[in-house]
C-alpha cells in the first residue's frame, strides 16, 4: 500500500513538474504588469520533491529484491548481492541450486540397494541368476517393496551392469549387449512399475557402472571378474561403448520412475586418467539428456564432487559421505566456499553411513537417521540416501517414516 501510494505521488509531482517545465521553457516566466505564473522557489520544491520520492521508490525496490533471497546463500555460490546487480547467467545458476523446492526434500530420502554383479545378462561360467529368472525377479520385486514400505520415495540400485562380468561380448575390444542383458532391463522395469502400482511415489536412481570395471582388479578370491579401462582410454572403443548402452536402455531413459540415471559409481577409485572419465560422462550425458532422462553420478567423496564434476554435463550432483566420529555434512551452500566454482545443480547425498571408532561400518541409531536428515534439509541437499549392506544400514527400520511424520508436524 505505501508503494503504491508514493508511486502516485510520484507521477503526480513528476507531471505537475513536467508541466511547469514545459511552460518555463515556452513562456517567459513572468509577463510585464502580470503575476508570475509560478514561482522559482515552488518550482524547486516541487523538483526535489518529485526526485527523493523516485529515489526512494528506488532503494526499496532494490532493496526488496535484495532481501527476497538469502545473502549467505547468494554468496556461497559465487554471486555478488545486490540481486538487481546479477548477471542473466547468474541468476540461472542462483534458480538452479533450488531448482527442487525444499519441500521436496522428503520425497527424495530412502536406502541404497546392493545388487550383486551379475544381474543383467548370462555370465559365462556361471548359472544364469539374472532378474529374468523367477528367482531373480522375485528378489528384485521383494526388495523393492521392502524398502517402499520402510518409507523410502527413492531406491538408488546399484549396480546394473556393474563391471561387465555378464550381459556383455567382446569382439576385439569392441563391446555388445546380448540378448539376455535386453531380458534382463525388461525385466527390471517391468517389476519397478508393478511395484509403483501399490507405492506410486516410489522412484528409482539406477546405477549403469562401478569402479570395479576398471580398478585393476581382474580376479577376486579366484573368480575371474571384469576389467575394462580401455573401454574408457581408447576412443574408438568408449565410442561403441557409449553406443551399446544408448541401443540398452534407449526405450527407458525418459522413463517416469526413473529419478535419474547414474552413470558411474565413484569411478574417482578407478585406475583410469579422469579426463578419459569425463570425457566418457560427456557423450553419455549428451545421449540421455537428449532424449529426456535426467543424469547424476555417485562421486566418491565431496571433494572429488567439486574438483571434478562442478560445472559438469550432469544434471544433478552428488557425493557419497560416511561419518566418522563426530563429523556432519557439510553445508551445501558452503561447500565451494573459497574455490573459484559456483554449484550450478542441485546436489544431494547418494550414499550416507556411519563408521565406528575403528572405521568399520555400523548400524545407525534412529537419532543419528534423524539428525543427519534433518541436517541435510537443513543445509539445502534435495535428499540423502542411507546405504545398507552386510555392515552399514540403520537400527530402526521405520526411522525414515518417523522423520516424515515428524517434518509434517513440524
């Protein structure tokens, strides 16, 4: 109401000047045996006036604009504040940081599913255990539902083709999918949407690699297992490489249930040069994105994240972060402080356990489940995903529906 009312004032004053102006300029000011038509002492009061009233509408315009957004928030991005001052570029990475409302953030927490690495496809050798066998799909479809119930809106499965021990044939170098690994996606959808029937809000984050294809690895406790950096280092072969996973997974990438497509698993612990990695998450990026999917990456840490994937062709960022003692998250919005980037994607944590005194993974407890959501909330992540195994996992299997209902308390 106040601004409206000096607006009006305001271009009341500013034509009644506007007015006289004029006429001082097409009239003498005075006529000889006449009244002065206006006097010079009025015409300048009202000439100040019209101007601190413009200047005033001014600095709480600007100041309003200013305020709207947190400055700690605008300058742990790298932005400058007045937000009048921002640049077009700026102000679409100042939208992009909250491009999911906080809100949202209850819809993106649940648990990490660790698959084995022979889901997808025949592994020579090995008895087909693929999820196109009963069996497997069984596991699948349980596993799922179990950590729906639990609470969880998104289930980050990991991995699904994994290291390329199955699914997959070579012919000097060159790579392809068979048709057991295409039965084998089919089939994972498949039971992703009959599961979707009875918890519509679940969605999924599926994971395509892991380190392990290329960690020098090539036999574990006797088992002969993948290992394939030149996939990576050679262009020819990561060009093909890229190919046979768009043929894959082409008909889901836009898929509804799909969160987001992660593409590698912490590949920092590879033993491949990160410019061949990036340059592998670049073309594959490019496929996904162009036919509508939405893309992440489980880096390993929070620092690999910022040195590596800031200013990426991901669409979403993410780090994996494990406390130890008394460690917390960091604070999203602080995290680049004192670096020459600005977090120009949402981000969010794919991967959170606790570790004892020793280092070993634990069980959390229901308050240490609930601190750590509410700190990533907090602290501006989209959502945190617990990881379970044979060491981590949490105490109170209901810990995520407790942290919902109290947030809709709150």
């Amino acid at each position: 109401i106040v601004l409206v009312i000096i607006a009006w004032k305001s271009l009341y004053n500013f034509r009644f000047v506007t007015g006289r102006w004029k006429e001082f300029h097409m009239k003498q000011l005075w006529v000889p045996g006449q009244e002065p038509k206006i006097r010079i002492v009025d015409f300048l009061d009202r000439l100040v006036t019209a101007t601190a009233v413009f200047v005033l509408i001014t600095i709480l315009a600007f100041s309003y604009n200013s305020y709207r957004i947190p400055t700690g928030k605008i300058q742990a991005i790298g932005l400058k504040t007045p937000l009048w001052a921002l640049t077009e570029e700026e102000k679409r990475v100042l939208i992009a940081v909250d491009i999911y409302a906080p809100g949202n953030f209850n819809n993106n927490i649940g648990f990490n599913i660790k698959g084995s690495f022979h889901d997808v496809g025949f592994w020579p050798g090995h008895a087909r255990a693929g999820w196109a066998t009963g069996e497997g799909a069984m596991e699948l479809e349980n596993r799922l539902r179990e950590e729906a119930s639990r609470g969880s809106k998104l289930v980050r499965y990991m991995p699904v083709l994994g290291d390329l021990r199955s699914g997959a044939k070579f012919d000097d170098g060159y790579i392809t999918f068979d048709k057991s690994a295409e039965d084998d996606i089919a089939v994972f959808f498949a039971i992703v949407e009959k599961v979707r029937h009875d918890y519509p809000d679940l969605k999924v984050i599926p994971v395509l690699l892991s380190f392990q294809i290329a960690d020098g690895t090539s036999v574990e406790n006797g088992i002969t297992v993948g290992e394939y950096p030149e996939l990576f280092t050679r262009p020819e072969l990561r060009a093909r490489f890229i190919d046979e996973i768009d043929r894959l997974f082409s008909p889901y990438w836009d898929n509804e249930a799909v969160f987001a497509w992660d593409l590698f698993n912490e590949p920092e612990l590879t033993i491949v040069d990160m410019d061949d990695i990036r340059s592998f998450v670049r073309e594959s990026a490019l496929r996904i994105r162009n036919k509508g999917g939405k893309v992440t990456l489980g880096s390993n840490t929070v620092d690999d994240m910022l040195a590596l994937w800031v200013g990426s062709d991901l669409d979403i960022l993410q780090f994996h972060f494990y406390r130890e003692g008394s460690s917390s998250l960091p604070d999203a919005y602080h995290i680049a402080d004192g670096m020459d980037i600005a977090i120009d994607k949402p981000v969010f944590v794919g991967e959170w356990g606790v570790r004892d005194s020793a280092g070993a993974g634990r069980e959390a407890d229901d308050r240490e489940v609930d601190s750590v959501l509410t700190e990533a909330k907090e602290y501006g992540y989209i959502g945190l995903l617990l990881w379970q195994d044979d060491y981590y996992g949490v105490a109170d299997k209901n810990s995520l529906q407790k942290f919902e209902a109290d947030s809709l308390q709150k």
